[in-house]
C-alpha cells in the first residue's frame, strides 16, 4: 500500500507545476549524452510526450554533432574545429544536413509518434524558419577565422512554430538555417535553442547537458548550484569561471533571458526523466537562470 501512496504524493507534488504550466512553451535543447544511450532517448521523448499531454507546448531543438563528424570519419573526412565550432566547407554542409534533417530529426520524430505524440520535423528551411547570416568568428588572437558556412541566427518565424503548437504538435527543428540568397548554413544548437526561446517568449529553456549543472567550483561536482541570478552567471562567466562547450550554453542562457524567458534550466541529461524532475518537482535535478 505505501508504495501507492508514495505515487500518489509524487503526483500531488507535480499538480502545481502542471496547472502553473498548462498552455505555456518550453523550449528543450536535446544533445550530449541523451542523445547517445537508447535508454535515455527513450525516456526523453517520454518527457516531451508528457509535457504535451499535460497541456503545456513543448518544442525541441536538436544537436548531432557527433553523428555529423562519424559519418564524416566513414567518408575519409576529417573534422576540424576552431574554438568549439565546426569548420563547415561545401561538403561538410552537405553531411551536415544529412545527418541533422535527414536522419537525426526523422529519428526524433519517429520517436515521439511512438509515444502518442503528434510531432514534425522542421529545419530552418521550412516556412523560413530560420533565417541565417554567415558568422564572423574572431579567433583567440583577434583575427577573422574563415569557418565556411557557419551561421549566426538573424530571425526565427515564430508563426510556423505558433501554428503548429496551436494545432496539437510538437515541433522538432534540426540547428540548420537559411541564408537570404537560399544558403543554408550549420548554427550551433544552444544558439538556435535560444533564439528560439527568444522569438516565443517562451516560459522556460531547457538545456540537456552532459554534467549536473553550474558549478560553484567547476572542478568539484559536488558545488552544484541549484539556482542563480543572470547578474551573477554574467560575472562568472566574465571572470573566466566558465569553461570549455558550458560558454555557449551560458551565453544562451543569458541571451534567452534578455529576450524575455522567465527561466532557463542547466539539467544532466544522463539522468533518467531529467526534464520530469526539473520541472515538475520542487527540488530539481540541475540549475535554474533567473532574470
């Protein structure tokens, strides 16, 4: 019997959170580790299924790097990286849509579908989603790096994305995005999350990682934080206390909440229902950015 109760006290524990919720977007960036390991893509999409059916508009944004560079590596390709991002020349774009629109983002979906879901693919070519300027990237020394079609996010059509939640789906959209002269160009995933975000003012932004969140001591993962004013993440982040693939995320998180996102979510993706836990218990699994 007490193991009922116990189920029953978890659900008395979310009611809050699903009513505060209902009808609103979160914006979930899917990559690293829960990505990788079937079980974890399993229970991911039980998530995003859940956060739908509970009447809240959840949208993903999906990364794949790591599929891009293997298929890469099976063609006698090399991939090149300058300061975490992608040296994408005619080819590699090429691979690169491939991998995100053609395989990865039909995986996603076919994924959610198989939970009840209602979901569709996009990329940034469709309706115009994304639109696209190639990015200028200044290397470490201060000079220009030419890394091909890289891009920066110039807008994002918020009625495509609007229209489809409207309707019962869930949006699923591969980082790639639309230059003005039909260029399509590879933008970082954390970014195109942001934007995003950004352009719904979306609720909450959710960034699957591959750690437990900030920490307070980047070397010690028992000083995770659990939650942090955007006026202190700026200060670390400016003095050097942020690290490595985290500065993107933090950059986004930080252009997210300017835009007008209530909350931003770090959260482990390694962890089993980590966006269930995030959002709808009063403890959390990694860290929230506050305004």
């Amino acid at each position: 019997m007490q193991e009922y109760i116990d189920k029953a006290a978890v659900l008395v524990e979310a009611l809050p959170y699903i009513r505060t919720f209902a009808g609103k977007t979160v914006v979930i960036k899917y990559g690293g580790a829960a990505m990788a390991a079937a079980g974890l893509r399993d229970a991911v999409m039980q998530d995003v299924a859940l956060m739908r059916f509970v009447g809240m508009n959840p949208v993903v944004v999906h990364g794949g790097g790591p599929e891009v560079s293997a298929l890469m590596e099976r063609l006698g390709m090399t991939p090149r990286f300058v300061d975490g991002l992608r040296v994408t020349d005619a080819a590699t774009m090429e691979i690169a849509q491939m991998v995100l629109v053609g395989k990865t983002n039909r995986e996603i979906v076919g994924a959610l579908v198989a939970q009840g879901a209602k979901a569709i693919g996009l990329s940034g070519h469709d309706g115009g989603l994304i639109r696209a300027t190639r990015h200028l990237h200044r290397g470490r020394d201060g000079e220009l790096v030419d890394l091909g079609f890289v891009g920066d996010v110039a807008a994002v059509d918020a009625q495509v994305i609007e229209s489809l939640t409207a309707s019962g789906f869930v949006p699923v959209i591969a980082p790639i995005g639309l230059g003005a002269d039909g260029q399509p160009y590879n933008i970082n995933a954390d970014t195109v999350a942001a934007e995003v975000a950004a352009a719904l003012r979306a609720e909450k932004l959710v960034l699957l990682t591959d750690v437990e969140g900030l920490r307070a001591d980047p070397a010690d993962p028992r000083s995770r934080v659990s939650r942090i004013a955007a006026e202190d993440l700026r200060d670390w982040l400016a003095a050097g206390r942020i690290e490595g693939g985290m500065i993107p995320k933090v950059e986004a998180c930080l252009r997210a909440l300017e835009a007008g996102v209530r909350r931003v979510h770090i959260v482990d993706g390694r962890v089993p229902h980590a966006l269930l836990l995030e959002v709808f218990t009063d403890q959390g699994v990694g860290t929230m950015v506050v305004r």
